[in-house]
C-alpha cells in the first residue's frame, strides 16, 4: 500500500521502538523480522502517528507491542477485518497487518482470501513457520504431510496450503515471499509491499526454534542458500546457484523444468520474471524443494483499484449527485401528513 | 355479519356525498392474504400508506413464510399482510380481522381455520381462484364457497382475475403479466370501500414502473378499475369511512421499525459529527437496515457488506478504532458469531453498536417469524465477565430513539451496546412523527489530543471512561489489544489484583449507566394489584390489555423497559407497588430471571414463543387470571 508522503522530521529506528520489553523466545526468527521493519518505517516519509498496526492472536501477532505506532492486538484470524474497517473508515492511514500462517490460513482463512479480493490497501506481513507455536506446537495448515507434533503423533495427514497460491488465487495483486533472516531482501520487499496500492500479501519464511527448529534449514542455511533460492527480479531470467549456472525454463507444455546452462543452453532459453503474468506467479507458488529452488522476491504486482478507494468514490459522486445529507429532508421523506 | 356490523361498534353514520351510503367506523381490521408471489406485502404496504395519510393511527403485522416463492397455491405459501386502521389509538395490528382478503383456496384455508376472521367477518374472495387445482392443493375436498362451510362470514365472491383482465383486455399485455396486476384491483376495492384516497399509491406506481411504461399504465388502470368497480357493483351497498384519529399536532409519516432503525442511526451520526460505519450480512428480518443505509452514501455512510458476520463486526470495531462510528446490524444467528469480537469490543472499552433483530429460534428457526428470546444471549452470551449495556425497541417508531440513545451510551461510555428489535415491529408500521434535526440532541465527542501525561486507559472518575484517542493523533501512540491490561497504563498485565480491579471496573462502569436512565413511568395504576413488567415489541399488546382492564376497573399497571442492563434504579421500588408481578414475553421467560435474580421478586411469567405476537386478549386473559387468584 501506499500513502501520501509528507515533509516531516526525520524520523529513526529508535522513534518506532516501544518501551515494551519483547518478548519471543529467544532466537526467535520474529526479532529479525522486527529489526527489518523497524528499519523500514522510518524511511517510508510516513509520519508515525499515521500508522496502525493490527494483529491476531500468535507469537507473530505480538508484534504491534513492539512497535510506537498505533496498533491493535486483535482476536485470532480476524485483523484482516478490523483493518477493513479501520481503512475504509481511515484511508489517511498506512495500515499492516502482522500474521502467522495459522492465524491467516486456518481460522482466519475466510478473512484474508475476502481482503485480497477486495483490494483493500493494507500491508499484511504473514510469518510462516508451519507450526503453532504459542500454543506450544500443533501442526500448522503449512506444516509438510507426515509431520510429527503434539497433536499428530502418527505425523499429519492434512495436505498443506501454498500460501501464496491461496493468495494468487483470491486474486491479490501484490503476492511475494522472503525469509527472516535476508534482511536486506526483507526490507526492499516491505518497501516494495508499502508502495504498492492494493493488498500487500507478504509472506516471510521464519525459524520457530523451540517447535519447529530449522523450518527452512534446507533453503537458509549458508552452504546451500544459493541452490536452494530463487531470487525473482522482474523482467530478468530465473536464475539461481552459487555459480548462477542453472535457470528455469518451460519444458514439455507448462512444466518448468531446472536446466543447467551452458551446452547450448543460454539465459535466452530461460523463462523471464513478470511480476504482471498471473500463470508464471502461480506455477512459481508451487515450485520448491525436492525438485526445484524456492522463489522468493515479488511474485506478482499488478494495479486494481482498492476497495477503499472505490468506496470514496462512490460517497464523492454521492454527494455531488443528491448534495451533501439534509437530515431533516431525509426524515421528511415518502409520504407525510400534517396534523393540525 | 351484516356490514353495518363492521369495525369497532359506532354508530353508523349515513353520508351523502357518494352515491352509496358511507358509514363511520371508529377503526377496522383488514387482512390482504395471497400467494406469496401475489404482492401481498405490497398491497398491504400501499393500504397502509393510504390510511396513514388518512390521518388515521394504525399498526401493521406483515406475515410472510421465508421461502421466497413456495410452491403456487400451497399453504406453505401463504403471505399476509394484517393492518389495523383507526381513529382512536392504535397498539397492536389488532388480534384478529373484520376483513379478509383471500386471494386463493390457500390463503382462504389458512387463515380461516387459524381463526383470523372474526366471526361475521367480510370475506372477500378472488372466485375464479378456486379451481380444483387450487382447491387440492389447498387441501379442500370441496369447494368452501359452496359447502355452507362460510355461513358465519359476510362472503363477497369476487371475479377478481377476470375484472382484472377485463380491465387490460387491450394493453398488450400476457396474460401473466396481466394476472399479476390483480393485486392492485383487490387494492382499488378495497380504497374505495375504506374511502382510502389512492393518490398516493398512483404516485408509487408512477416511481416504481418509471422505465416499464406498459406496466406503469397497467396497473394504474387495474387500481382505479377496482375502485370504480367497488363505486358502481350492487354487490356493496355500502362504503365505510374511518376519520382521523385524534393525535399529538405535527408532521407525520409511516415507519417500520428497520427504517427508523436506519434514521435513527443516521441522526445519532449527525448528531455526534461522526462518520457512520455499518458493517453487515445480509440476515432476515435485519437486511433492509443495511438496504437502506447504503443509499445514504451522501450522509458520508460507509456500508460494507462483509464476508460473514464475525467481519462484519469486526470491521465496524476497525472503524471504530480509527474514530468513527461503528455499527453492525443482524439477527440472533449472527450476534453467536459476533460473540468474540463483541468481547474484544468491552476489553478494548471502543464504543460499538449492534443491532439484534430477533427472530425465532434457536439455529435458523424462524427466519421471517418474531420472537424476543435473545435477552439472555444479549446479556450473557460472551465468554467470561463481559458486560454491556442493552437497550430494547418498544414499537417501530420508538426503534428512532432507542437506536439514537444506544449510539449516545456507546460514545460516551466507550462500549458495546446492543439493541434489541425483532421481526415484529421491524417489518411492522406505525404513524411517526417526525422529528426535526434542530430538536435533537447532540451526542458529544471528543478526542483527546492533548499528548501532556496521556495514559491509554486512563478513566474519567464518574464515569469510569476511557478517553477516544485515534490514530493520525501525534504523540499519542498507543496498543490496544484482547489480552488483560493494566488500568491507567495499558500495558499487558497479568497480575491478579490488576485483573480482579480491571474485571470489577468494568462491570461498574456498565452498572454506572443508572446515572442517566429517567425515571420509570407506570401507565395504568401506579400501585395496586398487578404490575405487567414487559419490554421490547410486547409494548402494544401489553398497552391495549392495561387499558381495557383500567376501564374495567382493574387496578393494573405497565411498565415498559427500554433500559434491560444495567435496569432502571427505581425498578426495585416500583416493583414493591405491585401485589403480583406479572412479565409477558415471546419466549420461556427470560427478563423474569433477571428481575427475580436482582429484586428477588416472586413474579409469573406469561409466555408465548409461536413466532407472532401477543394477542391482547392472551394478554387480559392471563392477567384476569392471577386478579382471579387475588380475590
């Protein structure tokens, strides 16, 4: 999302640190996500007081504590809701909604597929660690079949959702994914969700070390990360390896298929990122481990009016159609009669 | 019976100014009742407009099944429209009718073994209607029209379809587009047999068929074919005129409860210089609120109609936050799922109104049938220590003030409210007068800017309210949330004494609300043998029974309760005037616990829970009963 700039004092990392005492776990992978958003607001040319984060209930939805802005700790799977409403009432405001994956895809499902078909200009920055865990570590509707917590002994049987399929295909208009601790990526991905008009669906890969430690080892961790990574630029060929040495290109009908290059195979035979093509964002939602490196980076970033905005709309042309409300006429109105 | 029978018993008096003689009615019952496809509601809408106009007071019962069309010519299908016109005061749609319009077998069958017509009631029947087709699905092994089966009704059998064809012989029209203006003539026979002047609904034709000329043509043409046809048949030898009632000076027009719901909502935003918020689903009876407040968009009223009801809610808490004033509107099935987030509202001390239009229940139960058993739900259906002020509407008008005063509690306590309205007086009519903006009230609003020592939950020392500070706000940043907080600070906190106090001040900003709840007024006795304690749209019934029974010398009182949390301080007081305590509701008794619980009051219940409203005669009955005991 967006929201005017305005000439203000300068403002730092220290003006948007609360004087509450944080609280995860210790090397929880929610501190690095903190420091990266703390180190993003101050540049976005937002005045403090004009932002509101929203939460639900989860380790991640405790973030608004920790942040000086203003905010609101909701009930579990609803923020999406209330910053509806708190945008549409508010379109002055830069609205984030902070979320986990059991949070956003499981109760509060029905809300996060309804805000991104509407469009409503809010950032929503989804922690993903595919477990619960301040419940303390029940499967999560990302966590891998098979897996093995408190409440699946026998491992999970429930198939998990691509969250950023669900996202594609509520129709958002602004769909990436990075990972807590690339910071940088991180942050020019938060930057790029606060520019865009629309619903930001942001969704962060992170570390729960106490239930679900190594979450994402196999894509972060140094001696892999370069295979096990795609970093999607737009309008440049998918490719990845510590060498840059191998690409995605289209094999038999829409199949992507992981090539090396070399022997005949140039970066012109590779499939070019565009974050506007709906089919290439959703084939790169599904692609990951064992057969393919993990995208992260914008997915997709297209222009659809906002809710908000549509609505303001219709109020302007309301009011320069009948005039501003004339409550007295308004109750007068239909058929009266005059007793003496 | 015989015409002159008609109405509530005045002398007939002969008027010359028509051919046929014209006599004056104190007030009438007159029931249109069809298909639900036939446009009854419609026509009972347009005869009320009429009879408002004609300075009558009245009261109106629509009663439709909730399947949108059920099979033609079922009794499943049945939709009536009841409507009590008068020149004295009017309470109730009237317990039964002096006049049935029965567009088919089905609602003929329906409403008669339902014992609607009085005896010696005008039946007025669509004749060409009773087919054998129509009279099986009825289930009539014969025809009632012949079987003597109604001797003890005035029965006018009546080619309506064919009056209406007839009048349309040469508009073009098919022969099913011709059919279904028949409506209209049962209208016209019936304005002209009441002396309704049927302007008004010519000018309702002429707005609703704008782009269908043909129709708009039509029906107009069917409409006065009825009322001339009335004016010239030999059938009625008579016409009946029901004079102005006697009422309070002013302007005046005809409300349901939901559009003075609506109003009400959109004045109480005016009032308080407030942006209004309604985040709704669409739920029966509670979706015309939402119908109407999304044509307001020129009030600066922002509709949104959400996913679910939890989002409804929760978006109206949103705007809330962010300083405007939120409402969400829906039946008992949707105040279940807004549940939660109504908690979230009493923690987070945001004010918030929700709107209940109760309907049967439990689960979906009667969807388009009245019943007020939500009270309990209202005041205990959250999780843990939750309180939160209720206000119940007596009547549709009264939904105006009742809305406006849950709005101004809201703001200025910072919390949740609900209010309670049901099917009955949503969909129900009644004469309204008319407000004037000037008159009102200001709700004052502020919001705190001042960032000098602001503490998020810092209360005022009266009122125990917290201040309403919104974000755009500089140096007054701030986290509310769900989890328990510290007062004064806001901070999370879980110790216990914190929790105990918090839990405590909470409750006793609620109970606080007595400061500016008026004193009680009693209509009937102030004292003596028997107090009827009812609230909600119970008010008519109980209001006409106290009057026939003071004038028969019982010494009877009633007091209504718009106040249901906290209750009214001189209840207790008011309470000990009375031998007997007696409270009537549409459900199993659910105020009765409460005054029991607070007052250790032995009252009776006097209960009903059929999905329509007390008649009054339920109502005399049942207090005749324990006068009875009394002796």
């Amino acid at each position: 999302m967006s929201t005017a700039t305005q000439a203000a004092p300068k403002l730092t990392r220290k003006d948007f640190e609360s004087d509450q005492d944080v609280r995860w776990c210790p090397g929880c992978g929610d501190y690095a996500i903190l420091a990266s958003v703390l180190r993003v607001l101050p540049d976005l040319g937002v005045p403090r007081e004009q932002f509101a984060f929203l939460s639900g209930i989860g380790c991640s939805s405790r973030f608004p504590y920790y942040v000086d802005t203003y905010g609101f700790h909701t009930i579990h799977g609803r923020a999406p809701a209330i910053a509806t409403g708190l945008k549409v009432a508010r379109p002055d405001l830069s609205v984030w909604i902070v979320t986990g994956d059991g949070d956003a895809l499981s109760i509060g499902g029905n809300h996060l597929i309804h805000i991104l078909r509407r469009n409503v200009d809010v950032n929503m920055l989804m922690f993903n660690n595919r477990i619960y865990g301040l419940t303390k570590g029940q499967y999560s509707p990302t966590s891998e079949v098979g897996k093995v917590t408190k409440s699946t002994p026998a491992g999970s049987v429930d198939h998990p959702f691509h969250p950023l399929a669900v996202a594609l295909g509520a129709d958002a208009t602004f769909v990436a994914r990075s990972i807590d601790v690339e910071a940088k990526h991180l942050q020019q991905v938060i930057r790029r969700a606060h520019e865009h008009r629309g619903t930001s669906f942001v969704e962060i890969l992170q570390n729960c070390n106490i239930f679900n430690d190594g979450a994402f080892a196999e894509l972060t961790d140094k001696p892999v990360k370069a295979e096990a990574q795609l970093v999607l630029e737009h309008g440049q060929p998918l490719i990845f390896g510590k060498n840059r040495d191998k690409g995605i290109r289209l094999g038999s009908g829409l199949r992507p298929e992981v090539v090396e290059l070399g022997k005949g195979i140039t970066e012109k035979d590779l499939i070019v990122h565009d974050e506007q093509d709906p089919t290439l964002a959703y084939f790169l939602s599904h692609m990951g481990p064992p057969d393919f490196p993990t995208p992260i980076g914008v997915f997709r970033a297209v222009e659809r009016p906002s809710y908000e905005r549509a609505l303001d709309a219709q109020l302007v042309d309301a009011k320069d159609r009948l005039g501003p409300g004339d409550l007295d006429a308004l109750l007068n109105r239909g058929d009266t009669w005059d007793v003496e | 019976m015989s015409p002159t029978d008609l109405g509530g018993g005045a002398a007939a008096e002969a008027a010359s100014k028509a051919a046929k003689a014209i006599e004056t009615r104190d007030g009438v019952v007159v029931r249109f009742a069809g298909d639900s496809g036939d446009g009854m509601q419609l026509v009972g809408t347009q005869f009320t407009i009429e009879s408002a106009l004609a300075g009558n007071d009245l009261g109106t019962l629509p009663d439709f099944p909730a399947e949108i069309r059920a099979p033609a010519g079922s009794l499943a299908g049945v939709s009536g429209f009841q409507l009590n016109f008068s020149s004295r005061e009017v309470f109730t749609p009237g317990d039964s009718c002096d006049v049935l319009v029965a567009m088919n077998p089905a609602a003929l069958k329906v409403n008669i073994d339902e014992g609607s017509l009085k005896p010696g009631g005008m039946l007025i029947v669509d004749k060409e209607t009773f087919t054998d087709q129509n009279l099986r699905k009825a289930e009539y092994q014969v025809s009632p029209l012949t079987d003597g089966s109604l001797d003890g009704f005035d029965l006018f059998a009546i080619d309506i379809s064919k009056l209406t064809s007839t009048a349309l012989l040469d508009s073009g029209l098919s022969n099913k587009q011709v059919l279904r203006c028949k409506n209209f003539l049962a209208l016209g026979l019936m304005s002209w047999l009441f002396q309704r002047p049927i302007e008004p609904t010519i000018r309702w034709i002429e707005q609703k068929f704008k782009k269908a000329p043909e129709l708009l043509e039509a029906n107009k043409r069917v409409l006065q074919a009825g009322y001339n046809f009335g004016e010239t048949t030999e059938l009625f030898h008579t016409a009946y005129e029901v004079r102005p009632a006697k009422i309070a000076a002013g302007r005046y027009r005809n409300v349901t409860g939901n559009t003075a719901t609506a109003l009400g909502l959109v004045a109480a935003a005016k009032c308080a210089d407030l942006p209004m918020f309604l985040g709704s689903y669409p739920i029966t009876p509670a979706s015309d609120i939402l119908h109407e407040l999304s044509s307001y968009k020129h009030f600066g009223i922002r509709t949104f109609q959400a996913e679910d009801e939890i989002a409804a809610v929760g978006a109206a808490l949103g705007a809330a936050f962010g300083g405007a004033l939120g409402v969400t509107t829906t039946s008992g099935p949707g105040v279940c799922l807004k549940s939660e987030t109504i908690g979230l509202a009493v923690a987070v001390e945001l004010p918030l109104v929700i709107a209940d239009i109760q309907r049967g229940s439990p689960s979906t139960g009667l969807p388009t049938k009245t019943e007020q058993a939500d009270l309990m739900l209202a005041m205990y259906g959250r999780h843990g220590e939750c309180p939160l002020p209720i206000l119940a509407c007596a009547t549709p008008a009264d939904c105006f003030e009742t809305v406006f005063e849950a709005v101004r509690i809201a703001i200025q306590y910072m919390t949740p409210v609900i209010l309670l309205s049901d099917g009955y007086i949503a969909n129900g009519a009644e004469p309204w007068l008319v407000p004037r903006e000037a008159d009102l009230p200001k709700i004052e609003v502020e919001f705190r800017t001042d960032p000098e020592g602001y503490q998020p939950y810092q209360r005022d020392p009266e009122t125990l309210t917290r201040r309403w500070v919104i974000p755009g706000t500089p140096g007054l940043e701030h986290r509310i949330g769900g989890i328990e907080r510290e007062d004064v600070t806001g901070n999370v906190c879980y110790h216990p004494m914190n929790h105990e106090h918090m839990v405590r001040t909470r409750d006793r900003k609620i109970s606080g609300i007595t400061r500016d709840i008026p004193a009680s007024v009693v209509d009937g006795a102030s004292q003596g043998d028997v107090l009827l304690v009812g609230w909600g749209s119970t008010y008519g019934s109980i209001s006409a029974a106290v009057k026939e029974l003071v004038a028969a010398g019982e010494s009877v009182g009633h007091l209504h309760l718009r106040y249901l949390n906290p209750l009214p301080p001189d209840l207790g007081d008011v309470l000990k005037r009375f031998r007997r305590v007696i409270v009537p509701e549409m459900n199993l008794g659910q105020l009765i616990k409460l005054l029991r619980a607070e007052y250790l009051v032995d009252a009776s219940g006097l209960n009903k829970v059929q999905g329509r409203p007390f008649k009054v005669s339920e109502i005399v009955a049942g207090v005749r009963k324990v006068l009875e005991e009394l002796t």
